[in-house]
C-alpha cells in the first residue's frame, strides 16, 4: 500500500510539474503577444503623430502624386510665371543655336516674371526667395525666409558650386512660409529646368543628376570645373536621415572663370528636415 501511495504521489508530482511547465510556456506566449501588442500600438502612435507634425509636406506630397493640381506652397501671384517658365516652352535639351535662342527667350521671361534673387522650379512649383551666402552654423535659421546658399560654395555665373538647401517639412506650428518648399524635390528627373534670378541677371541651368546620400557624403559640397547648382534637403519627408540631391548644370549664361574654396570645418551635412 506504501509502495501504491508513493506511486501515486509521484504520479501526481509529475502531473503537477506538467502543468506547472505548460503553465509557464503559456505565460511565456502571453507576455510576448502583450509586447507585441505594446510594440504596434507604438508604431501605430509613432505613425499618426508623425503624419500629424508632417501634415502638410505629406498633404503636398499626396496632392502632386494623386490629381497633379496647383501645390499649396505656391503663391496665386506667382502661378502666371511659373507656367511661362515651363521647360516646354525651352524648346528641345540640345546644344544648338536654336536651343541658345530659346534659353535666351527664357531667360528675358525670366527677368519679367522672377523677382529678384529668386529660384524657380516650374515642374514642382516652387518659386522662392534666395537668402545667399549664409554661413554654415547659421543655415537652420535663415530657411525660414526662403532656400539658403552656403556662404563657402559658389555664386551664379561662377566656375563651380552653388550650393542651396531647403525645408522638405517643418513643425506645421512653424508659421514660415517655406517650410515645405523642396518636399517635391524628390520628383524631379533629369532634363528638368531650373532657373534663378541673381542680382537681376537670369540663370538657367538643367538638372543632370538626382541621388541620396547620407549625411556624412560632404562631397556633394565641393567645387567642380565647371558651373552647377546642386540643391539639398532631408529625406524622407519630416526625418533626417538622409539628404536629397539634385545637381543642375548652368546652360545659360556661359559661366565665368573663378574659384571655389573648398568647406574645411564640416563633417556632416546639416540636419534641415
């Protein structure tokens, strides 16, 4: 009878750790779906307050891929130049003198319809105030009164790299008026025109190159032999991880001779969202 008790005891201990294991392995599975749970609630939250502090770049964003209307970052003032300024009416991208004359068209449109110090995308409707040679600790600062050109870089018309950033999003309660001004940047392709009115003399330059680099490519920065302008901002749209750049060749006028010295104090490239 002892031998029977001491079999059935056991039988139960076993029973019990048994239990107690499967016990456990559930509780194991419980805690993992909370912190799943936990972990998409989080995304889901990250997701919305992020779509809210970007609203109005992913509103632009979401007008230019899906009707392809007038953008809200364009001024009703503005809307006549920027269609005479449509790369169509530059006739075709070709070194001919019948593509000289067209440039030049464009170019006294240019001095018509830009005001002064101001660049101009037609395809993505920017056209904006250029606040020019600003040094580097000072860009943040300065983009709320329209694109900034790094003081260490290029002018137009010179033999190297004029070199200008711009918001693609800022903190909606931001009252500037340029916060989203390169949120379409991503959108522009080679070919595409852009112009700029210096000191009242038009440049028209066509983009050669777009790309994204990581903040660290600071050589997207330094000179080259011959007259560009490359424009930069943060991407994706609200985040600095990476940086867009788009890199135009000057068509008109001919670029003159000079120098560029080269950035010596910066590591990265600036954080301008």
């Amino acid at each position: 009878m002892k031998e029977k008790d001491g079999f059935q005891l056991l039988e139960e201990d076993i029973k019990k750790l048994f239990h107690h294991h499967r016990r456990a392995r559930f509780d194991i599975w419980e805690i993992a779906w909370s912190l799943m749970k936990g972990g998409f609630s989080f995304v889901i939250l990250f997701l919305f307050f992020f779509l809210v502090i970007n609203f109005p770049a992913y509103k632009l964003k979401f007008s230019y891929y899906f009707t392809h209307k007038e953008q809200s970052n364009v001024n009703p003032e503005s809307k006549n130049s920027l269609k005479v300024l449509d790369p169509v009416d530059g006739g075709p991208s070709s070194d001919t003198a019948l593509q000289a004359l067209a440039d030049a068209r464009l170019a006294d449109l240019i001095k018509k319809n830009v005001e002064n110090n101001h660049l101009v995308i037609p395809k993505i409707h920017v056209n904006a105030p250029v606040v020019w040679s600003i040094p580097t600790d000072s860009v943040l600062e300065k983009l709320s009164d329209g694109v900034v050109h790094y003081t260490e870089t290029s002018l137009p018309g010179e033999n190297g790299n004029v070199f200008i950033a711009g918001h693609s999003s800022n903190y909606w309660w931001d009252k500037g008026k340029y916060n989203q001004v390169f949120a379409l940047l991503d959108t522009i392709d080679v070919g595409d025109r852009i112009y700029v009115n210096y000191n009242l003399e038009p440049y028209v330059y066509k983009v050669e190159s777009t790309k994204v680099v990581s903040p660290s490519q600071i050589e997207v920065l330094n000179p080259t032999d011959h007259s560009v302008i490359t424009l930069m901002t943060c991407t994706p749209v609200g985040t600095t991880i990476s940086r867009r750049i788009v890199q135009a060749r000057q068509i008109y006028p001919q670029a003159k001779v000079s120098t560029q010295k080269k950035p010596s104090n910066m590591l990265t490239l600036p954080a301008i969202r």
